[in-house]
C-alpha cells in the first residue's frame, strides 16, 4: 500500500519503493491511458494489487498503477460457469458477486484478501489432491501489453499462449480482467483436529488422498500436527457455521490476539516460544462445522509475518519434513509460527509449482520483526534437494539458471516475455533475477 510521502510497501513490510508516479485507474481503459503515457515517458511500469505477495514481485520504480477502483464483475454465465472479474477484484469480494447466479470458486486458498489478478500472477493455491491452484480455474484473461494493445487470451483468442500467460508473474502486461471456470456453490464438511504428528506423517498421502481437501499444521517444539479435512456437500446440505462467539474466541482472541503478543514477546524472550506453542495446541484446531466453501476454506489472519514455502513432489513430502524438524531441534531455533502443508494436483501451466507433477507444499513463516534469513535460507537447501519449486510470491533466493532447471516450459516463457514486452517495461529486480535481464 502506498504511505503519506508516496512510499509503497508491501503487507509483510519485506518490500517498500517510491515510484515516480502513482496511478489509479478506474477502468481498462485508465489502464491503457496508463501504460501509453507511461511508454511515452520511457518509464517502467508495473500493477500492484493487495501487496500481498512477500517479494519484490510488484515493486514499482517507474509508475505503479494501484487497481483498488478497478473491481467488479463484468459478465457472468450461470449456464456455463464462466465468469469474468476485472482484474483488481479482491477474492474475498467474489463469493458475494457470485450468489446470485449460484456459482462459487472451485477452490481458494486460506487467505483471501488478494487481488484475484494477483492471486494467478504468482500461483496461489490451496490444498486437495484433486483440485489445481486458483490459477487452474482461469480459462481467458485480458492484458494491456507494452504496446499499449489489449490481447484477449482464452480458448478462442491466443489459445496457444494461456498456459503461458495465466502465471505471468506481471512480466507481460498488465493484467485488466480475468475469467475464471466457475463451479455450482457447495458446502463444506469441516473437521479439525489434532493428531500425532508421526501418526499423520505415517500416512500423509493417504490421508490427503481421502478427503476432498486436506492440509496440516506442526507447531515447532510439538509432537501434534493440527489436521483439517474438509467433504464437498450440495450447496441444499444443512448448514452448522460455528457459533460466532467460540469463533470469535478462536479466530480473534487467541489465533490473532493473544499470538500478537506472544510473537513480540517472543524476540525478548525466546524461551516463550516453546510452551506457547504446545499450549496453542491444546487450546485450538479440534471443532467441527459446516458452512459455505469460502467460510471454510479462507481465515483471516491479521498478525504480519513473512513466508517462505516450496512445492515438492509429494512423494518427497516426508523425507523434507522430517529433514525441517530435525533442522530447528539442531539448530535450537525457537520457531514460534507453525510450518503449513498442503497438496494439490497437478497441472499444465508453465510456471505453476505443480506443473506436470502431484505436490505437495511446505510452508514456513516467521513473524515480521524477525530476521528470516538464516531459518528460511537453511530450510530452502533441504527442499531444493528434494525437487523444491518455490512459490513466486514469496521469499526464496533462486536465480532465473537455478529456476530454468526446475521449470520444462522456463525457456518458453522467457520466449513470450521477449515478444509481448522486449523492452522490458513490465521488469524490475525480482523479475531481472529469476527470469534474466
């Protein structure tokens, strides 16, 4: 977001700049003024959404365009299930656009507070082993290029390039509107609860191949793992949300509230952590519920962190996680945010994490007063030996010659970025070091 003083920082406050130039537009069009007069002027020029992706991926030195006005739906088709968002639109607003037409995403991730442009730019996922990243669902989208030429890119217009330009990390144009394959809204079973962590690890991809979205949490200084699984219903299924004031207790007080403080308190005193954390495992993630698919599969979290995570095979998912916890009890760390692990199956997008393979993912965090480096640099080794990807929005150290080894379709990207924008008026730093100048 941008500060008094014309400061834009990210929300993880990993990634700042002042840009030359700050723009709002309010249409694709605005966009398109934008980005002429931004050529016009020999500026660079880059969109920026929520900020909620922790790397430098949206960092603007010439004109940052800021969406937030550019929100809404633009046509929906309750038939077909396809609907298009301008690309600005924050997921958090679209189950509530697509109520009346009986529609919901087929799967989001667990926050939702980014733009929906944002979210497919850098991959965002969420977890079942039957379900893509949001990216997955995309089947046409719209971009301003450096030309300052709007290209419609579905099933009919540049059919050859949507693989290509679902994940386009912002490197080749701006993105104005995104169409997405809905799905018919559904209810979600929920039940969280804690298990043995060797228990679950015994059986990881079983258990993540028995539900229709699985995903767990370790508490470092634990022997728990936090599960959650979660059945498809017809959207007629009865509805049993948790009571509001256990959630708010849940979800408030003690997942937002008291760990705020536990995690300040936690850089003076790191002997804290490890108590807090085994009781944080006593006192949450047993509760069982049914709601919305968005309710239950999205939760707000308001304690700032930053975040590393890697996509693996999931067949390499045990080996790397036991290789995690036995680097924090060697190293003595005093972890106070829990490692996230989901899955997702695989894909066909060029970029994507998962493409061409079932994964899994790793995710660790760190509060964000805290120096990551040394965690997350430690724990990017283990994961690079055992087939890791890492997630483009957030914090990792590859180059664009360790990523081309990692990615069959990497050249071919490079390849379109060299024809939509050869100047490079959509590149920055991030962009310069994993995809080259």
């Amino acid at each position: 977001m941008t500060r008094p003083g014309g400061t834009w920082q990210n929300w993880g406050r990993s990634a700042s700049v002042r840009p030359v130039r700050v723009e709002r537009p309010r249409s694709p069009e605005g966009v398109q003024r934008a980005v002429l007069a931004a050529s016009s002027q020999g500026l660079p020029v880059k969109a920026v959404g929520a900020g909620h992706s922790f790397t430098g991926i949206a960092v603007a030195p010439g004109v940052l365009l800021e969406l937030d006005d550019l929100q809404g739906l633009v046509t929906a088709d309750a038939a077909t299930g396809r609907v298009t968002f301008l690309a600005g639109t924050r997921l958090h607003r679209i189950p509530a656009l697509l109520r009346p037409y009986g529609l919901a995403m087929e799967n989001l991730g667990d926050i939702d507070r980014q733009s929906i442009s944002g979210a497919i730019s850098t991959g965002t996922h969420g977890t079942g082993t039957g379900f893509g990243g949001i990216a997955a669902q995309v089947c046409g989208l719209t971009m301003v290029t450096a030309s300052g030429e709007f290209l419609r890119i579905d099933e009919t217009h540049n059919a050859e390039l949507l693989p290509g330009a679902v994940i386009g990390l912002g490197a080749l144009g701006i993105v104005v509107e995104v169409t997405v394959q809905c799905v018919p809204a559904f209810i979600l079973h929920a039940v969280d609860e804690p298990v043995p962590l060797d228990e679950v690890l015994a059986d990881a991809q079983g258990r993540a191949a028995a539900s229709d979205h699985f995903e767990f949490y370790w508490f470092p200084h634990t022997d728990v793992a936090l599960t959650k699984r979660q059945t498809r219903l017809p959207e007629s299924a009865p509805r049993k949300p948790l009571p509001p004031v256990g959630k708010w207790i849940d979800e408030t007080l003690l997942a937002n509230g008291v760990y705020r403080v536990v995690c300040a308190a936690s850089q003076a005193i790191p002997a804290i952590t490890p108590p807090f954390n085994r009781l944080a495992v006593r006192l949450t993630g047993d509760r069982e519920y049914t709601d919305r698919s968005h309710a239950v599969l999205t939760q707000r979290r308001t304690v700032r962190f930053r975040e590393m995570e890697y996509a693996i095979p999931a067949e390499n998912l045990v080996s790397a996680f036991r290789e995690l916890q036995q680097l924090i009890t060697t190293r003595r760390w005093r972890i106070e945010f829990p490692v996230e692990v989901r899955f997702t199956a695989a894909d066909d997008l060029w970029l994507s994490t998962a493409s061409g393979r079932r994964t899994a993912y790793i995710a660790v965090h760190r509060y964000w007063r805290v120096d990551p480096r040394e965690y997350f640099e430690a724990v990017e080794k283990i994961m690079l030996d055992h087939g890791g990807r890492p997630h483009w929005g957030k914090l990792h150290t590859l180059g664009a010659d360790q990523l081309r080894d990692r990615y069959p379709r990497f050249d071919d990207f490079v390849a379109l970025r060299d024809r939509l924008d050869p100047d490079r008026m959509f590149g920055n730093r991030y962009l310069e070091r994993v995809l080259g100048a």
